[in-house]
C-alpha cells in the first residue's frame, strides 16, 4: 500500500470514528427526551388531564409511532448495512 492510501484509509476510518461519536451523542439524546416524554406522560395519566393534555398526549404518540415507523427504522437499517472490517 502508498503512502497516500495509507493515508486515505486513515483519513476514511477518523471519519468512520466521528461519525460514530455523533450519532452516539444524537441517540442518547433521543432517549433522552423519549425519557422524558415518557414521564410526562404517566404524570397525565395518573393526574387530572385536561382536553388539552389529551389532545397533546394523542399527539405525541402519532408524531412518535412515524418516527418509530419511518427515520428511527431507516437509520438503524443504514447502519446494520454498512459492512467494514
């Protein structure tokens, strides 16, 4: 191997490594505010709600069943595709 693929397989596996920090950082968010969500949401449940809790909490579950359904799916499935090493 040359010097300049040597460096291009360096350069390509410090992208592999950041990226991989970013989307570590970017899930712990998510389940984070999943976390989050959650709790709020058992505080209705078990608290007097009002229409406005209701329709907020209905809400949130619609917006969250697409995340589930669709980018949160896609994202997992890029990365179980991606085959190195």
């Amino acid at each position: 191997m040359s010097d300049n693929e040597v460096r291009n397989l360096h350069h390509a596996c410090d992208q592999v490594v950041d990226r991989s920090l970013s989307i570590e950082a970017r899930a712990e968010s998510i389940a984070t505010e999943a976390r989050e969500l959650k709790h709020r949401a058992e505080r209705i449940k078990f608290g007097n709600a009002t229409y406005d809790d209701i329709v907020a909490v209905q809400s949130a579950a619609d917006e969250m069943d697409h995340l589930l359904t669709g980018d949160l799916d896609r994202a997992l499935d890029t990365l179980r595709s991606i085959r190195i090493g």
